[in-house]
C-alpha cells in the first residue's frame, strides 16, 4: 500500500504521562454520528436505563475532551447487550465510525501476551517461574540479577526492568524490529531493582514476554496470537499493525483539529493490537467460561484464574497494597468494584492517541470494553460508570453506590515530627516535587518546572484521619516508610466518586554530593534525538532537542528538561537508585555518555542524543551526506542560504533556529530559506545510503 502523508510537524500530542483520568460527568446525548447494534440479551435483563445513561455520558465526555470518536461493547455472560460507536473516522469524510472500526486498544494488549505465554505454559512449554533467560538464550543485562528475572515477573511488572523502550514506538509507518531492538537496549541496562521486589509498571517486560512467544513457538509474536487467540476467539478484524490498514476500517485521531492517520504501536505484546469493542467481548466470554469460547477451549481453568490472582503477595517494597497485579491484568480485584462489593479484573491501554479500558467481572458475568479517539475522555471511569449501571439493571446491586462525603475531616493540631517527616524533595518519573511548610503550618507541594517550582497543592492542612488535605483539593497526602524508603503517598477519589485510590507519589531524596566535573560541564548544553524513524511520533508531540540542566537548591543531581531525577554514579553514567512501586516508579533510566566520531553522544533509554554543538555547518554548493552504518539520521547546520534542495534521501526535515519543525518532505524536495537566519536539517535514510544536500 502507497504511503499516506500523516501530520508530523503541525499536531500537538497529549504526552505520555497520564496516570489517572478523572470522571466526567454525563448529560444529554449530543449531536454525534453514532452506529448500533442494539444486541440481544438472554432476555432475562432490561439494559435500556445503562444503555441510555451510557450513550449520555459518553456523548458528554466526548463533547467535553474534543474526541472524535468512541467505541463500546457491553456483555452479559454470553450474549453482547449493547454495542455502539459514537463520531467520525476522520475528518475529511466525516465517515461515521461502526462497530467494527479498528481502535489501538493499547496496553490493554497484555493481557493478550499474558494468554500467549499461558497457551505455552498449558503445553508444557513455558514454567512461570524459570528464568526468561531459559527461553531467550540471548537475553543479557548488565545486572547479574537479570538471571533471576522470571516469566511471571515479565508479566506481573515485576521484574526491574527500566521500564519502556519508547525508541519508535509510536510511527505512522511500520517499524518490524521493536521487539529485538528493545533487547538489545536492555543489554545496556541495569536493573532499577532486584527482581520481585517491587510491582511498577513496566511495558519492556512484556515486549521480553513477546519474545519469549517467539523463540518457545518458533513464529513470530504476531503470527502466534493470531493463530493461537485471535482466530479461535473469532476475532477475525483483530490485527497487529504490520502494515497499513484498509482505507476506511481505523478510526483516526484528531489532534488540534489534525487528522493524525493510522498510529502503529509496534510493541505487539506491549501495546500493539488494534480490535473493536464488540470482538473483545468474545475474550472476555472466555474469560468467564474458564477458558473456553463456543465449545473450544483456549486456556486451562487453572491458566485463567492464575491470570486473575493477585501476583504482588511476596513483593517487598508494597505501600499500596490495594493495587493487585495479576498477570496482564492492573487489577485482579478493582478497588472501583470493590466498594461496591464485586470482584472485577481491570486492564487500562493508553498510546499518544488513543485510550481503553477492559473490564471483567467473574462472578456477575458482565464485562465491558470502551475505546476512543484520546486519552482525555475518561475510559476507565465511563467503563465503571456502565458496569454499576449494569448491576443495578440486573439486579446485582439495588442501587448506585454514593459518592463519598466530600467534607474533610477537622483539622488536628501539628505534630512537628509528622511536620518534618513530609517536608523535603520528592523524586519519580515526572521529575521533582518539594513539600515546603508555611507560616501557619500547613504546607504546600510543588514541582520543579523551567527552573522555578510550580504549586501543585496549597494549604495542604494535617487532618484528624492522618492525611494532608484543603478544602477544594480532590488529592490527600502524607508519608509512608517502607524499609530505606520514604514515600509521599497520593490518594484521590475516583471513578464515580465512590471510593478512592492509594499509590506513592514519589520517593524521597536528599541533597548529594557536589555533580563531579564532567557532568558540571554538560549543564546547560543542548542534544538533538537522531535515532527516530522520520515517521516518529515523537516529531509530532514535541521538538527533538533538549537541555541537561540541574536544580539549584537540590545539588548533586541533573534532569533531561525536568524528567527524573538523575544521580551521578561515574564522569559517563548515572544509577538508578529509586524504587516506587505502581506508576510513579515506571520509565526510569539511566543517563550514559559516550564519545562517537569525534563529538560526546548521550543515551536515555531508547534514545540517542547528538551535541548541538558537534553538528557540522553545510556551507553553499553541493556536498554529500552519508548515512552511518547505525541508520541514525544526519543532523546538518546552515546560514546564509536562500534555497535548500535535498535529493536521494528517504526522508528529511527542516527546522529554524530553535529547532521548530517547519517543513517535513518524504524523497526530494526543495525549501526557501532567509539567508540572514540559522537554519537545521535533519536526513533519514537507510544505513549506508548518501543524500545530496544542495544550498545556494
């Protein structure tokens, strides 16, 4: 299929970093294309009052986030009682969206790697508890410890790994090699903490688990799924993105009012199934028949409910024990559910453009799949908002839960230890919060932003329940002490307002000792990312370049634009020395320098960064530029040129001074230029191929 222009340069991406979604309210059913297929139950439940609260609610988040479409299934043991989508495919056609459109349904993909490797475990193939390195012969880290690294911590985020690999991850063109190209990066690692030590959230452990599929199966992860899940499941629409899909089958993100086309996420076993709400219901009857759909069974009853059991047990660093990871699933007993008094498995999905949520429920046989366009219109609390409903149709619960009272408790006099203990710096993977008290004894937390500290939470008051809170604020605070380790826990109410979750904010930190030299001198320089695939989403969310920088009253440590906290370990590499279980803890590099042709190169994660300062000037005329053996992009510099035209390139891209994208050309092509400004190109192409870059 002929390649489709996509928006790289003109669209405003939503950032990776969303932990938790907040309810949005529902109201009348607005003016959306919307396509359904009313379904029919046993005939035993009347779901007209959540189908229409349904459609209500997600008409309004939709209205209210600017999504352009949403898709939801809703299941009563093994008949589909509601399925609809709402909005467009995209916006030049202004196609409706059906139930059978394509959505990246994102990490909700784990749990379709966690039946992979169940599948093999059934057979005989696979133990849980042997060492990945047993199945990946090749498999290697700089910890010694990565030996010990076992599947089911693979799949029960467990295993100390980093976190993710975002190096391509999200393109608007294929990328077949993620899977390899992750376990080559993680040769390069340590890990962040023993094996089984801690649950945080880790993607890089099921892209392991994908090759896990591989190398036991001897196909590749997407042949295997397809043939082993997806095709006996009946889910015939269900595909990994190996190539461009039919024009018309996926619907399309609108960013900024961009239509984005089709995203792939080419970490299959991570995040890279695209499905349909309605087809994921035929996984959740499975589910809910022990393993068996129409007659054929997948799982064993022993795979399933091992799948659904809370893995975190043995865990030593747990300040959040009401999170309960099963294997591939977020929640084996969703504290949501919960306090309404069920049992329910949860798994969330989220890309740059797209967000999901899963639910089954064991015991009531309901279940429930919502995808849409954005990560902002609240999949996970829509879904729970349905599944209450459902309950109450059905009999199971004689009415919605209430929300909880929203009056704080008194306030209690200050205990200076309690004062002291939350006072102080706070690290995680969003970078640096302070609690700093006040005048009249209250507190306020901040973060580390562009070199000033932004409040975050004001007038933060110590409570009778033991909890730092102010009136207006939905987040609570205070410190837990789990061994070594300092944590400043969150808890916030969510869902339908019914209950609220627990999980570290961050791990406090302590001022270190003075940045040796090598790093002092790296501060305030600038890098440019030079290993992405032109068709990088990366170049669409945010610019290539960034600053090492440090926080002044927090010596010791340094920051990529406000990320992590780093701490030096040698002149070329900083350790990892956090430990935050949940989400907060998740993505954590390490920061490593190195010397390449001639000039001092960085790797974070995934990513290579190339010195600002190493990138050669192009001077007027005709020269030729090769491509290295690594296939990484060639950065070139220019000033004084009027014209630009670059020919035998697979890809290019020019940025003015400040490295804002201003045009992006696929093969030859040509630009103006303002003689009197600096500009940058960056060329794509494959490893060992030359470009021509011409300027006059």
């Amino acid at each position: 299929m002929a390649r489709r222009n996509h928006a790289l340069d003109t669209a405003a991406s939503p950032g990776r970093r969303r932990i938790l979604q907040a309810a949005l309210a529902g109201s009348a059913l607005g003016p959306l294309a919307a396509c359904s297929d009313g379904g029919t139950s046993s005939g035993n439940t009347d779901y007209t009052n959540t189908i229409r609260d349904g459609q209500a609610a997600i008409a309004q988040a939709m209205a209210d986030t600017d999504t352009s479409s949403v898709s939801v299934a809703l299941l009563d043991g093994q008949h589909v009682v509601w399925q609809e989508a709402f909005g467009v495919i995209d916006s030049a056609n202004k196609q409706p969206v059906g139930i059978n459109t394509l959505y990246n349904i994102g990490s909700v993909s784990k749990v379709f790697s966690a039946v992979a490797i169940m599948i093999l475990v059934d057979r005989g193939l696979v133990d849980l508890d042997s060492p990945a390195s047993d199945y990946v012969r090749d498999f290697r880290m700089l910890s010694p410890d990565f030996a010990k690294v076992t599947v089911r911590m693979l799949l029960s985020h467990t295993s100390g790994f980093a976190g993710a690999n975002y190096s391509n991850i999200f393109t608007f063109e294929p990328i077949l090699d993620y899977a390899r190209n992750t376990q080559a990066i993680l040769a390069g690692q340590h890990l962040k903490h023993t094996p089984g030590e801690l649950a945080v959230y880790c993607n890089d452990g099921f892209t392991l688990a994908e090759r896990v599929v591989e190398e036991i199966s001897g196909k590749p992860y997407s042949t295997f799924a397809t043939r082993e899940i997806l095709e006996p499941l009946g889910m015939s629409l269900s595909r990994f993105p190996l190539a461009h899909y039919p024009a018309g089958s996926f619907a399309h993100a609108l960013v900024g009012g961009t239509d984005q086309g089709q995203e792939f996420v080419n970490a299959y076993g991570s995040g890279g199934l695209s499905s349909t709400p309605s087809e994921m219901m035929n996984l959740a009857i499975m589910f809910l028949q022990k393993g068996e759909f129409r007659g054929r069974r997948i799982l064993s009853a022993e795979a399933v409910a091992e799948m659904g059991r809370d893995q975190t047990g043995d865990v030593v660093l747990n300040p959040a024990p009401s999170w309960k990871w099963g294997l591939g699933w977020d929640q084996t007993d969703h504290p949501g559910m919960r306090a309404a008094g069920f049992n329910c498995w949860q798994k969330n999905g989220g890309t740059n453009f797209f967000g999901s949520d899963f639910f089954v429920m064991p015991d009531t046989g309901l279940a429930v799949m919502i995808t849409g366009t954005s990560l902002a219109y609240g999949a996970g609390a829509l879904a729970e908002r349905i599944l209450l409903h459902a309950l109450v149709d059905q009999g199971s619960l004689k009415h919605l839960p209430p929300p909880l009272p929203t009056a704080l408790p008194p306030i209690a006099a200050t205990d200076p230890a309690v004062l002291g203990a939350i006072e102080g710096y706070y690290g995680s993977f969003e970078g640096v919060s302070r609690v700093a008290r006040n005048d009249s004894g209250s507190v306020t937390l901040s973060r580390h932003e562009s070199g000033q500290w932004i409040n975050i939470a004001s007038g933060l008051s110590y409570r009778e329940d033991g909890w730092w809170s102010a009136d207006g604020l939905p987040l609570s605070y205070r410190t837990s002490d789990n061994g070594p380790y300092r944590y400043l826990m969150m808890r916030v109410t969510a869902g339908s307002g019914h209950y609220q979750i627990l999980l570290p904010y961050g791990q406090q930190i302590q001022a270190a000792p003075a940045l040796p030299a090598a790093w002092r001198a790296r501060l305030g320089k600038h890098w440019v990312l030079i290993n992405e695939h032109e068709s990088s989403t990366v170049f669409s969310a945010e610019s290539p370049l960034f600053t090492l920088t440090e926080i002044a009253d927090l010596p010791g440590y340094v920051q990529i634009d406000g990320r992590q906290p780093l701490l030096p370990d040698t002149a070329q590499r900083t350790r990892q020395f956090m430990k935050i279980p949940v989400n907060h803890g998740r993505d954590l590099y390490e920061l490593i320098a190195q010397s390449q042709n001639g000039a001092e190169w960085l790797t974070f994660g995934g990513y290579h960064y190339q010195s600002l300062d190493s990138i050669p000037y192009a001077a007027l005329g005709t020269q030729t530029v090769t491509i290295g053996a690594d296939g990484y992009c060639q950065c070139l510099k220019t000033r004084g040129a009027s014209t630009l035209t670059i020919t035998g390139a697979r890809a290019w891209r020019l940025f003015d001074s400040q490295w804002k994208a201003l045009k992006f050309v696929q093969g030859t092509g040509s630009a103006t230029l303002s003689a009197d400004q600096n500009f940058f190109i960056m060329i794509h192409g494959e490893a060992t191929s030359q470009a021509h870059v011409s300027l006059a």
